[in-house]
C-alpha cells in the first residue's frame, strides 16, 4: 500500500485535528503549504534562496528558469568536470513544448 496515497490522518471520520507541528499515531504531520510565486521575480527570488539552502548540501544542483517558457529547469552537475549529468526537463523536452505552443498558436490564428 502506497502511504502517500492516503488522506491525512485529521481528514479521516472522527479524528481530532492535530496541533500544527505535532506528530500524529507516529506519522510526520504534512508540510504546510507555501505561498506559490506570483511573478517571475518572486520565482527567481525562491530559486535564488533554494539555491543557496541547497548549496552546503549538494553543489551539483543547479536552479533556473528557461526564457521560453517561463518553467523551472533544474540541471545536475558533475562537480569535478562541471558538466550537465541531467537537466528536468530535458531539452528535448523544452524544445517540444515550445512547437506544440507555436503550432497551437497558428492553429489558433487561422481559425479565428
């Protein structure tokens, strides 16, 4: 059985909602929700501090927006070579969305 398939302990009929921060019958309580970035900045601002919160950790990750299409691009380095081991998504990946967008658009323009 898959554990993060199910609802939170509170959620089940007659349980009493935990205290925030406080473990339930041995489980971790569930992370509270942050605030989602409201512009590009904000997002760049929350890479930025991810990015360094990370950095003691793991210096092969690497944060950052793609100018096409706006999404996060995280990449992993090899520390030594520095070179890109992966990247999610993958430029192919990129590369296939920024056609779907552009063939949509001209969908969308010739039948408008």
């Amino acid at each position: 059985m898959d554990i993060a398939k199910l609802p939170p302990v509170a959620s089940y009929a007659g349980a009493a909602p935990a205290a925030p921060g406080l473990a339930v019958g041995g489980l971790e309580p569930a992370p509270q929700p942050r605030p989602q970035p409201k512009t590009r900045a904000d997002l760049e601002q929350f890479l930025a501090d991810l990015q360094k919160v990370l950095s003691p950790l793991s210096r092969s990750l690497q944060f950052s927006i793609d100018d096409r299409s706006g999404r996060t691009i995280v990449r992993v380095i090899d520390r030594s070579t520095r070179e890109v081991i992966r990247q999610i998504p993958s430029e192919e990946i990129l590369a296939l969305a920024d056609r779907m967008d552009k063939v949509q658009g001209l969908l969308l323009s010739t039948t408008g």
